[in-house]
C-alpha cells in the first residue's frame, strides 16, 4: 500500500505551552521595582525626621547632634537611645528647654515633646538639652535662641522662616525695626539743620585790650591763651522782649499721699506690675495653646479673678511682646526666682524695655505734628472766611432775604392795596 506524498499531509501546529513551566504572577514581576521604590520612601521618611540636638553637659557650647528616625507625627521621643547618642546617661534626670515656658524643664526618659511651636533652625526643629548640674551661664545658648527666631541676618526670614503662627508677628517687628531706623535719621538730620540755624558766633573779649585781638567763633576749634584777667562774654542781643516769667516758690518738703506709696501684690487695678512673673508667663502658654481671642481671654479671667479683660487687653500684648522679645537666659531668672519680690513684673518692665516704644513715641509725634497743621490750617480758613465775611457785610446786599427752613413758601404773591400803608402809618404814629 503506497503512502501519499508529503505535500499532501496537513500540518499541524502546537499552541499549548508545555507543563514544566510555572505561571509567573504581577507581584513577583514587579517585585524588584516595588522594593527600590520603599526603599526610596524610607529613606526620604528618615530625612524628614531629622532633628538638631544640643546638650550641655558643662558651660562650653556642645557640638551639634543630628537624629533620625525619632520623630513620629509630630513628636520626637527622648528614650535612652538619643541620651545615649548625647552621651547622657539614661538613668538621670535631664532639662529640656521650653520655648513657650522660656525656661527649662526637668524630665526623665522616656520623655515625648510636641514639636509644634519649638525652635527651628534650616526648618528643622531644634532640641536644646542639658544636666541638672550644670548653671545658667550657658555659651552660645543665646545666639542658638536668637538664630531660631531669626534675629541676625535679613535674609534668615526667608532661609530660615519661623512658625506659621508667630511669622506674621516677626514680620511686623522687623517692619517697626525698620521704622525707628528710618524715623530716628529723620529726626537726626531735622536736629542738625535746627542747630546749624541756632549757632552765632559769640565775641569773647578781656579787660585790657590789645590791637591783635579778634573776635573768635565757637563753631571753629581754637584754643584760650592763660591769663590772669578776667573773661568777659558779651550776650547776644534778641531782637524780641519777652515778659519775665513769674517766680514761683517751691517749697523743699514735699509730701507724698499714702495712696500712692503703698504697694499692694496682685491688686486688680494694678496689673500686670503688681502680678508675678510665673504666673503672667504661664498665661502666655496656656493662650498660645488655645487659639482665637476667646482661648485668650478664658485664659487671662481663670488666672487673674478680678481684671477686666476688656480694659487689659492691650497691656496683655504688649506684655507678650516684650517677654519674647528678652533674652532667654534673663527669662530664666525671672522664672526661678518665683513668688519673690524678685519676681514681680514691675521689676522685669523696669529691664526689658517695650520693643516698639520707639515706634509708638515716633509715631504719636507724627500725629501731633499732623494736627497741628490741620488746626493751623483750619484757622487759616477761618480767617479767610471772616474777612469776606466782613467785605459782604460793607457792600449791601442785591440778594433776596433767605427763607427760614422748614417754612414752605406760599404761591401767593402779596400785593398791598391802596391806603393800607397809610394804615400802619397811623397806628405807628398813635393818630
């Protein structure tokens, strides 16, 4: 039996893989892809949780400690680990600084701080540390205080910018800064050119006069020859007199009321001088807590019965502006010095003067200075307005008598008939 040709068979092709190989699933495709991509999240997550640690463990400023992968939503962790990284030991106690206390505060581990309103330096948060046996008198501690502020060069604002919330009070205090500079050269140079009119030259002669003498001029340095004969200044004569000012005589005693030497602590009607320290700051911290004016003014009420919010609210934050504006270590010893007479606000007023007071002295001049050519102005006017007042009443007057207001004028047009006016002539004359 003879097998058809070759050409003749059909062909056949097999599609079906073969069963020695395994399915390959997408998560075990892109695992490689997936473990460099969290790798690269981790690594970025452990950049953003670095931290600035400084911790004194004597008076000498310490060397800068970055750490990372301690901070967690917000909050950075103080365990043994980061002592042990600022080579503390974990069993003692440690102090940490508060920014919004303005003063240390003692704890142990572990110990967990909100980084919310806490020093900042290149946007990264600031952790200051210390031992308990170690003074105040800390080098360098200051200048990292003011750095973190963004006191110092014009352009830490935008390197390094503060908390969202106190950014717009740093601005304006940069902004008053800039005032009082450019308010006080104005005033310089208006002073130099008063003085540069008052100054005449005053002609000093002797006694015994001689040919070579000459009048000398106090503007121009010059120097007095000794002699034994008596100096003579001639005045300067003015050419207006004015009438002598009435002698007034002013007794030596002079005798002070009770009410105003005696000094009563925490009075109501004198706040914030006669309040302590400790418990204006704590305030402070209680109000930057609790956002909004109202937090504020529960705050102030629950902390000092008796003071009128409404009548202190201005003094209030004045009294925060000055308190951030000190240093941090006279913060601290006003702190520490409690419910002292040391302790009490009039004493810190007394050092630390208002930021912008220059500001507001600068500023109320310029107002008085405002009004005062208003008023001149306006007395000006009043003048001008008098005179021609005077002029029309010298010239008669071609206009018709003006209507009293709220009288309506009649449509009618009176016309006097014949022999009325003779009339009234008669009544006048009594015929």
């Amino acid at each position: 039996m003879t097998q058809p040709p070759v050409a003749s068979q059909p062909k056949r092709q097999l599609s079906v893989p073969p069963r020695s190989r395994d399915p390959v699933h997408f998560h075990e495709a892109k695992a490689p892809q997936l473990a460099a991509s969290s790798q690269a999240r981790d690594i970025a997550k452990l950049a953003r949780s670095s931290v600035f640690v400084y911790c004194w463990k004597t008076i000498e400023k310490p060397a800068p400690r970055e750490v990372q992968g301690f901070l967690s939503e917000g909050a950075f962790l103080i365990d043994a680990e980061v002592l042990a990284v600022v080579k503390l030991s974990p069993d003692d106690e440690f102090q940490y600084y508060n920014n919004d206390l303005r003063d240390w505060v003692t704890a142990h581990v572990p110990h967990a701080l909100k980084l919310g309103t806490s020093l900042k330096i290149n946007a990264l948060p600031l952790i200051l540390l210390r031992a308990l046996d170690v003074g105040d008198d800390l080098n360098g501690f200051d200048e990292l205080v003011h750095q973190a502020h963004g006191v110092g060069k014009p352009t830490d604002f935008l390197r390094n910018p503060p908390h969202i919330g106190r950014r717009r009070a740093v601005f304006n205090d940069k902004l008053n800064h800039l005032e009082v500079l450019a308010a006080k050269q104005a005033r310089q140079q208006s002073l130099q050119k008063k003085r540069a009119r008052k100054q005449s030259p005053i002609v000093i002669s002797s006694t015994s006069p001689s040919p070579t003498s000459s009048p000398v001029s106090s503007t121009s340095p010059h120097h007095f020859p000794l002699s034994l004969s008596a100096v003579e200044v001639e005045p300067i004569v003015k050419t207006e007199s004015r009438a002598p000012s009435p002698v007034v005589k002013v007794e030596d005693v002079v005798e002070i009321s009770s009410d105003e030497e005696e000094f009563h602590v925490e009075d109501p009607n004198n706040w914030p001088r006669s309040y302590y320290v400790v418990d204006i700051v704590k305030v402070f911290a209680d109000g930057m807590k609790k956002k909004g004016g109202r937090g504020r003014k529960n705050a102030f009420e629950a902390a000092f019965p008796g003071v009128s919010w409404k009548k202190k609210r201005t003094p209030f934050y004045d009294s925060v502006k000055r308190w951030n504006a000190v240093k941090a270590s006279v913060c601290s010893r006003y702190l520490r010095a409690g419910r002292t007479d040391e302790g009490l606000w009039m004493k810190f007023m007394d050092e630390v003067p208002l930021p912008d007071a220059d500001v507001k002295a600068q500023r109320k001049a310029i107002q008085r200075l405002e009004k005062r050519m208003l008023d001149m102005k306006a007395r000006g006017e009043e003048e001008d307005e008098s005179s021609s007042d005077d002029d029309n009443m010298s010239e008669p007057s071609s206009s018709p008598p003006r209507r009293r207001p709220g009288v309506r004028q009649s449509k009618f047009v009176r016309v006097e008939s014949e022999g009325e006016e003779e009339e009234e002539i008669d009544e006048l004359t009594g015929e």
